[in-house]
C-alpha cells in the first residue's frame, strides 16, 4: 500500500513510501487488511492547508512537503465515502496552515497496483442512497413541476433549494417521490454541535447548508407528507432534517402534522430524527403517532457526548428518558451514531455504549461517518481508553442480540 497524495492543482501522484493512516491522534501504517478498492460513489478530495505523511522501509514516519521534481507543495489526499460505507481511518497528515478543514468525512487513502484504496468496511446495501439515483437530468423539471402546482409552500421551496443547490439526497427524493423525503419543520435548535452542518460561529468553517429561517404551517407541510406517503415507493417522510434545527421543539406543529395525516392515509413511515434532548416534545410527538425515531448520538459517556452537543438545556439522561418513552409507545428507536476513529472504538466508549444499548431497548445502530476537521475535534473533546479499531466496535454491535446495524432508515410500516 503506496502513499497518495496530490500537487496544488489536484493532480493525483503515487509514491514510494508506504501508505499511513490516522486514529485519534495516533498515526498507523496501512495494509492490505485495513483497505478495500474505492466503491462506486466515492470521490477523492484533497485536505487543504495539510501535508501528507508516509512511512519509510525502516518504519518511521515521513512528512511529505514538496512534490519531487516539481517543488510544489504536496498535500494530503483523503475520500469521502458514499452512504452505507463506514471508514476505519482517517488519511495520515499534519497541518502546515492554521486554517480548519472544511466539514468533510475523510477516510485514508492508498495506492496499489493502478487502484486507489480506502479504510473502510461495506455496513448496509448502499443501493437507494448510491449518487447514480440522483441528480439526474430531468431532476429540474420534476422541481418546477411541484412547485408550478404549490408554488406559495414554502416548504416545497425549501426543498427545492436543498435539492438543486445542495444535492440533498432526501430533498430529491420528495421530488421524485420515492424512499425516504425530507420534511423540515424547526428553524431552532437546543444544542450546539461541534459538526452541525445548518449552523457554525463566525469563526469556525463555513457551514456547507443554511438553516431553515421559517415555521411551516401545518397545511404547508401536510401537502408534502401526503403526496409523499400515498405515492412514493417505500415511503418514508423524515422531520429533522440537516436543514433544520431539533424538530422536537416544534413539537406541536409536528403532532398536528401526524395526526392529520394518519386521519387521511395509514401508508407509509412517519419518521424523526432528533438529538431527543427536549422529552416532553419527543413524547407529545411519539404520542401522535410517531412510527420510527432516529437519535443522534456520538458517545454513551456524558463528559463526551456534552462536550460535542454542547447543550445548555438537556443532558445524556433526558436522551435516555426520551428513548424509553418512544419505545413504551412502540416507535422504533435508531440511535445515528456518529463514528470517528479514535473516539468510538475506544474500550471505554464500546463499553458505555453496549450498556445504553441495552438499557434504553434500542432496535437499531446506525453508522455514520463524522463530519469534521479531526484536529479540531479532538482538541475540543478528551478521548481515553485503549483504541480497539473500528472494526472491532462494528463486530460487538454485531453480536448483540435483536439488535440490527447499518446505515439508513427504513420503512417499519406498510
């Protein structure tokens, strides 16, 4: 396994030293185990501001700075996975410039034989979220068409714009009426996380969306969620979505919503995802008729989870009430965990979160790769225990039993 690595202008360059990877703060040699040839999908980005590093024959660790022969500077490449991927490394590399990286899941890279190679391991079928389902040609014209019939929902605008200007795949999906359709709901949020995508201090990277600036109406959003659920092939419509803020604080909105659309339709799944932080919003909503609720979480340890959420109003244990409430109610409970190498697949962490599991009766694990600038996060949140590898986290969920792993959410109702 060779390091890649690219030129300021992005062309990509092989060479001799051999491939390094990254967990938590500790840099690793690659092989041929670790690494699977690049899925359809993937793409390759480089890190800007970072310079490669790679590992001599004697074993020691080699910054690259410059491309031989060229003088240029060299700089670290790394790819971003498609859905249903998990990655068990980040590329090897240090920072050269005192910028962050934008907000990214980067995964290490290698070369070998005329293929590029990536740290990750294949955690659910991939087909319904795979790019070659979406952005297609007649994708505008599906867009106009919708809001040609509803052209004062502001709802349907919203996903328009996420859809054509951000590639949203579950804002393309209402517009193409099929899978699991994105339905935004709060334009506010009760936690402030180190990666939220919608919303980041001036100081920080540039968010990669903008936040919804609006409260839907119920008849606004009602429109949406019936044409979804009475057309779309195994239809789900999702509230909380990267667009918005926590949907539980506009829980009687939300409610309202699913109680009129369970009063004209019984198709489909009415899903949530949520930090489920605020209880009582959770409960009013999984009271309504909630059928499935996805909960973001990056770790069972309150010292780390608070210091990523950053919430001044709820805890870990508000989390835990919430989810038992919507199990007591019979949703179906997901927890979106957000997976870092370094963090997750610590012994401690594993640990914490098996007990979670199953004190709070959770259906299922959802694997997600962490958008963020590694350095930064880590200088944010304490990390302790033995690193096990992430692989060996996705083995114990594996073996827990009734207990189903992936990464997506699925139809629960017909």
């Amino acid at each position: 396994m060779q390091l890649l690595y690219a030129d300021e202008q992005g062309r990509m360059y092989d060479h001799g030293l051999g491939a390094v990877g990254r967990t938590g703060d500790r840099l690793v040699e690659i092989v041929a185990e670790d690494m699977l040839e690049l899925p359809p999908g993937a793409s390759l980005t480089l890190l800007p501001g970072s310079a490669p590093v790679g590992m001599d024959k004697h074993g020691d660790f080699k910054l690259l700075r410059q491309v031989p022969g060229d003088g240029g500077s060299a700089m670290a490449v790394g790819a971003l996975l498609p859905q249903g991927y998990t990655r068990t490394l980040l590329p090897g590399y240090r920072l050269q410039a005192n910028q962050m990286l934008p907000l990214l899941g980067y995964a290490a890279v290698a070369w070998r034989e005329g293929r590029v190679y990536v740290a990750a391991v294949r955690t659910d079928d991939p087909d319904h979220w795979a790019p070659v389902h979406y952005n297609s040609i007649d994708l505008p014209r599906l867009v106009q068409d919708r809001l040609s019939r509803a052209p004062q929902n502001r709802v349907l605008t919203q996903l328009a714009h996420c859809a054509l200007e951000y590639s949203c795949y579950t804002a393309q999906n209402i517009f193409y009426s099929r899978w699991e359709g994105g339905l935004p709901m709060s334009p506010v949020c009760n936690a402030r996380c180190l990666g939220c995508i919608s919303l980041q201090p001036a100081q920080c990277c540039p968010s990669p969306q903008t936040r919804l600036t609006f409260r839907p109406t119920c008849t606004e959003a009602l429109e949406v969620a019936l044409h979804h659920l009475r057309y779309a092939s195994e239809g789900i419509i999702s509230f909380g979505q990267g667009c918005e803020g926590e949907p539980a604080l506009a829980a009687d909105e939300i409610a309202e919503v699913i109680s009129a659309i369970r009063q004209k339709t019984s198709r489909g799944t009415i899903n949530m995802n949520s930090n489920a932080g605020y209880t009582r919003g959770v409960n009013k909503i999984c009271s309504s008729g909630l059928d499935s609720l996805r909960v973001s979480l990056i770790s069972a340890r309150e010292q780390v989870y608070q210091a990523y959420y950053r919430s001044r109003d709820y805890c870990l244990a508000d989390v835990s009430e919430s989810i038992r409430i919507a199990r007591s109610l019979g949703v179906y409970v997901s927890l979106n965990l957000l997976v870092l190498p370094g963090l997750n697949d610590r012994d401690a962490e594993i640990e914490a979160l098996v007990n979670f599991i199953d004190d709070n009766s959770v259906n299922k694990v959802q694997l997600r790769n962490l958008n963020i600038d590694p350095d930064y996060f880590f200088s944010q949140v304490t990390a302790d225990g033995e690193i096990c590898g992430v692989e060996q986290l996705i083995e114990t969920l594996r073996n827990i039993s009734g207990l189903e792993l992936g990464n997506f959410s699925r139809p629960v109702s017909e």
